[in-house]
DNA sequence: GTATTCTTGAGCAATTTGCTCTACTATGGC
DNA sequence: GCCATAGTAGAGCAAATTGCTCAAGAATAC
C-alpha cells in the first residue's frame, strides 16, 4: 500500500513532458536535471513507459521523449499501473495465498476487489492536465499576492 | 500500491474475532486453521494487531483473542494502517528521494497528500461489521434460493 | 505445578527496490 | 559515409522488505 520511488519519479518526468506537450523531444538527460532523478534510473523508468504506450521517442541529435497522447488523457491511473504493476494484488485476487473458510475467503476476495475498482476510479479522476492547470493557477497567484 | 499478504490474513484473522464477537477470546489455533494462515505467521500478525490497539489477548488455558472495540468501529484503514504500515509514502512525502524543481515537487507532493486522505476515507467507509453483515445477507438468500 | 496459550526476538531464503554500468542501435547533420 | 548525439537493452548489485520458521520465555487456569 505504497508508492515506490518509480510512481514519484515516473510521474515526475510526466508532468514535465506535459508541461511541454507539443514543443517536441525532450532529452532524457534534461528530465533528470530538472526534476531530481537518477538519470540511469530516469532512462529505465521512459523505457517502462513507452513500452506501456504513454511516451514516445525519437534517438539521434534533437531526439527526446514526448507525451504519445494529450495530457487531459492521461491519469493517475495510467502512471502508476504502467510503472508498479497492477494496483492491489495481482490481476484479481492473491491466488498465492493458501484459502481458508470459502464463504469468508470470496467475501475478502471481494472486498479487496471493489476496492481496487474504487481506487482506480480515484486515480483516474486526475490527469496530467490537471497538474498543469494547477501550476499555472498557483504561478498565478503568487504573482498577484505579491 | 499493494496489500501484502500481512494485510490479506490480518483481514481475514479480524473478520474471524469479528463474527465472534463478545463470545469470548478465540484461540491463535483455530484462527490458522479456519482461515488458512500459517499459524508462527499469525502469531506475529496478532501481535502487531495487539499493539495497534485492535484486538486484546489472554493467556493461559483458555486464553486468545478478541477484538479490543466492537466490530462497527473498527474500519479497513485501522487494519491496513496497523499491519503495512502508514498508506502511500512515509507520513507525508517521501524525503527519502531527491527533490526536483521546488514548484512541480511541491505540486507531486501534494497529490500524493490528497490522494492518501482520499483512499483513508475509502477504507474508512467500510468496517468489519459491515463484512459480518453481508456475510448473513449472503446466507440468507443461499438459504432462500436452495 | 503443570499444561496451555500468548510473547518476544532471532534467523533466513526469496523477492523487490533502487539504483549503476556497459554495450548497442538509430538518427540527423556534414 | 562518418560521427556525434540520443535512446535501448540488459546484466549486475547492495540494501531493504516479504513471508515465513523456530526456540525460549512468561502468564494464567486448573
Ligand atoms: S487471497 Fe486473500 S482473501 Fe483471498
Ligand atoms: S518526494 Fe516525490 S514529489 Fe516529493
């Protein structure tokens, strides 16, 4: 019931690629300075993510990574399935436990199951959008209080 | 973003006390064997329950365990919290990874903030009682439908 | 006092986390 | 075609966590 450091800094380098949205490649290396990442780490984490169909990109001079879809669809949701596996247990539920009593056992398993359902439905209420929405009212603000 | 197998069987030990509730302590024994925890396992987990003030225990011949309050105050995020620990990162934010931009890292800290108050009230919605209750519902109409 | 039941903490293999490093591949510009 | 610039792939690795087991001890009912 965590997040790892690969959802922190998975979603870091997102939300920098959707403050770029549309303004081309940026370079692996770039992400990392900015936002604090290991770039080896960095390099490993945009591989998991094009493979997972949120970036792509572009090798040679001027190549980089960019969003592969706009920032109003991407969620919370795609970010952290994409780089820590499904949410909760496996697929459905913890087949590798040992059972017990079955009416107890299906009703957990259930429980833990609408729970997953809720806490999608969660994530998948914020989009990378929304993040930049939020910066630029906040950048907003500070200027006029100050 | 899991439940390791600590929060799978200490729910499943809690639903256990629950539905005997105020018949007195049940044994760590009976607890394993019902619900297929292995029973060293168990024991630690009913220890860690202990301590986070959800169940009492006795020793001695007929001595065990029993839920510390009644089953309609004792939520899902009592469990989760006592056995894996505080949800999603440390307290508030993970210190323990190296900052970005001050701007976008205070702006991913607080997501991950909302986010966690978001999931606490989730798993606070639903209680052990309300487990017991759909476990008789569900009784029921198996009875009304054989 | 003795059988019963919880308590504490050590120990341990297997897995996961959080990285690093090396080698390779693709591409743009000259 | 050459070469500098990026991304790609995967091995490797120390440290932490998971999912247990086990042995020794302490409390209590009878
Ligand atoms: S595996 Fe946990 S209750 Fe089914
Ligand atoms: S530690 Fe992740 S954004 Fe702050």
């Amino acid at each position: 019931m965590r997040i790892s450091s690969k959802g922190d800094y998975g979603l870091r380098a997102l939300f920098d690629l959707a403050q770029r949205y549309g303004k081309g490649p940026v370079q692996s290396e770039d992400i990392a300075r900015r936002q604090g990442i290991p770039i080896n780490y960095l390099n490993q984490l945009l591989i998991t993510m094009r493979r997972a169909g949120l970036i792509e990109s572009l090798r040679g001079p001027q190549g980089g990574h960019m969003l592969a879809r706009s920032p109003e669809t991407i969620t919370l949701r795609d970010v952290l399935i994409a780089l820590e596996g499904p949410l909760l247990p496996g697929d459905g539920t913890r087949e590798d436990l040992i059972p017990g009593v079955p009416e107890d056992h299906d009703l957990i398993d259930e429980v833990w199951s609408e729970l997953r359902a809720q806490i999608e439905t969660l994530l998948s209420r914020t989009t990378l959008d929304d993040l930049c929405q939020r910066k630029r009212q906040r950048a907003g603000s500070v200027m006029y209080y100050i």
